[in-house]
C-alpha cells in the first residue's frame, strides 16, 4: 500500500509517499481499506516534534489520523 509517512520530525519536507507493507488487524480489531483521509492538527504537532515528550512514535511513522475507507 501507499502511505505518507515520516522518519524523523521536522517541516512538511520530511514527509515522503511511500509504498509499505499492509498491516494485520489488531487482535479484537478491524482493518480497513482507507479511500481518503486528512491531515489532522494532530499529525502536524507530531511531525513537528511538538508532542515527543508525550508520545510513543516508532519511526517511520504513517500519518492520517481522520480516514474514510471500507471494513
């Protein structure tokens, strides 16, 4: 699949399209085959740095928090 993502923190130039593996359903979870989705304010104060001190990211880190797709 093809996602937006990023490797470090930093401006709108370290995002990168990228093509990645398909994840697995969590356990007592769904996947779902997103068709669109939008930047949230959320996935720019990450990308920023702006919430490391409370954060979990594992780079590279897939961005799109709002999505719309199918289960």
């Amino acid at each position: 699949m093809r996602a937006f993502l990023y490797r470090s923190y930093g401006g709108p130039g370290v995002m990168e399209l990228a093509n990645v593996s398909v994840p697995s359903a969590p356990k007592n979870g769904y996947l779902i085959k997103v068709n669109a989705y939008a930047f949230n304010p959320v996935d720019f104060k990450r990308r920023g740095g702006m919430l490391a001190a409370l954060n979990y990211d594992t780079f590279p880190v897939i961005l799109g928090y709002d999505a719309s797709g199918t289960v």
